[in-house]
C-alpha cells in the first residue's frame, strides 16, 4: 500500500470522526435535555451551534494550513477536537457543553478541508479518483451509522460516551499522523482578508440561525426569516468584494477539471470539494 493511499484512509477516519460527531449527537437530545433539566428548544441549541461554528470558520481554515503548514494545523486540530471532546463529556452544565461545542466546531472547520488539501493538493493524476473515493465515503456512511451507534451508546451506557469515544480515536490517528504525513515546506505568509471574513461569517450566522429560528412558531420563525433573507443579500456585496482582492483565496470557481482525461460525476463532486475557502 503507498504511502498516498494511507493517508487517504488515515484523512478518511478524520472525517469519519467529524461528522459522525456532528450526527450522533441528536440521538442523545432527550436524555442529555433531562440531565440538564431544560427543555428540548435550548438542548437542540448543541447541534445548531456546532454547524454555525464549522461554518463560520470553514473560510479561514484554508489561510491557517498555508500560514502555519497543513500536518500541524491537522494534527492540532484532531487533538483540539478530542479535548473538547474530553470536555463535553464532562460539562457540568448547558453553557459549558455549547462552549465545548463551539470548539468542537472551530477545530472541525479545521480539520475537514486540511485534510482534504493534504489527500489532493499533490495527489498524481492516475490515483486522483482512487484517493477521492477514500474521503467521500465518511460523509456517505457516517449519516447513516450515528442513529445506530447512539441509540446503542445510549441503551447501554450514557450519553457521555458519545464524545468519549473521540479521544482514542482521535489520539491514535493523530500519532499516526504524526509520523506518517509528511512536513510542509511551502509555507505563505500572505495577510488575512478580516473583512471578507467577517461578512462571510455574518452572513452564514444570519442563515443558519435563521433557518433554525424558521423552525418554530410566532415571532421567531418571523425573525428566522428575515434573518436569512438578509443573509442571502449579503452574498452580493461579499462577492463583490472577493472578485476585487489582489491575492484570491477563496476561489469563486470549481477546481478547472479540463486537464482531466476523464470527466464523471464523481470528479465534479472532487472539483467542488475542492474549493476550500482559502482565504487570504
């Protein structure tokens, strides 16, 4: 097996770990409502702000891993990952798990697109199908396998358990990676685009909180509405500004597949993957 193809899998379980995180959660709402003593609205808050927080800070993860090298902001991100993960299973109370829920967040923003940029980046050509079937696969299966695997976790043990199991996982692959991705020697030093940021942020918080708000009844799903109406016309002049930088990170086209000797569903989904918010 190349060495190629072991980061794949080694990238895959990263992904696997993350989204299966992100799923599994909502099987454990009920219980976690009554150990906490609220109700389900502020409980459900836990999955919400999990997918606000990777979203918001998806766009500056691609400047992260060209500023400070894409093995050590995929290591540190797995670990920070397992620390908070550490830390949800031991929050005392509501505001400390959605703290360690934000973290969760920030250091998946991380790890997803870096180790896509470390599978792909510098793929050849003749395996670039191959590799890429190795990372679509955890967002394919983990969907699936989080009702299962919480429901279980539930039945017999508690809903700790559902975070608790990140730390070996996340430990183990994070050694693994250590000695087996190897260290980046192209680093950029290129200044961060803070308002191209921000507006990106504020208008996927206007969005997602929206559509969540949009959910409910009265007053909120009226809030939640506008809220995602002005996240949406926010697109316009944030597009306009990222078509003026002089170094553009966060590329507005799909990775150009025309060199490709072949063309198929899956290499336009690769192409789109590809387009990780590298920010300046």
């Amino acid at each position: 097996m190349s060495r190629e193809i072991k980061v794949a899998l080694l990238m895959a379980a990263s992904l696997f770990m993350e989204i299966l995180d992100g799923t599994i959660v909502t099987t454990a709402l009920p219980s976690m409502a009554r150990d906490f003593n609220t109700n389900t609205s502020s409980i459900s808050l836990l999955v919400s702000i999990y997918i606000i927080t990777t979203a918001v800070f998806i766009p500056m993860s691609g400047w992260i891993a060209e500023r400070f090298g894409k093995k050590r902001v995929w290591i540190a991100a797995v670990i920070i990952f397992s620390l908070s993960s550490l830390g949800s299973a031991f929050a005392p109370n509501l505001l400390t798990l959605l703290g360690m829920r934000v973290i969760q967040g920030f250091s998946g923003a991380l790890m997803t697109p870096t180790a896509r940029l470390i599978v792909l980046e510098k793929a050849p050509m003749s395996q670039l199908l191959r590799l890429t079937s190795y990372l679509v696969w955890p967002a394919l299966i983990a969907p699936a396998l989080a009702p299962v695997v919480g429901g279980a976790i539930i039945t017999y043990f508690s809903w700790h358990w559902i975070f608790l199991i990140n730390i070996p996982i996340g430990m183990v692959i994070a050694a693994i990676g250590y000695f087996l991705i190897l260290p980046d020697h192209d680093l950029t030093e290129n200044s961060f685009d803070w308002t191209g940021f921000i507006a990106i942020a504020l208008a996927s918080i206007a969005v997602l909180a929206g559509f969540e708000m949009a959910t409910h009844n009265g007053i909120n799903a009226i809030i939640g509405l506008l809220l995602s109406v002005v996240g949406f016309i926010m697109v316009i002049p944030i597009y306009r500004h990222l078509k003026i930088l002089i170094t553009q990170y966060f590329l507005l086209v799909p990775l150009n597949l025309r060199r490709l000797e072949f063309l198929k569903p899956v290499d336009l989904c690769c192409g789109y993957q590809l387009v990780l918010c590298r920010f300046c």
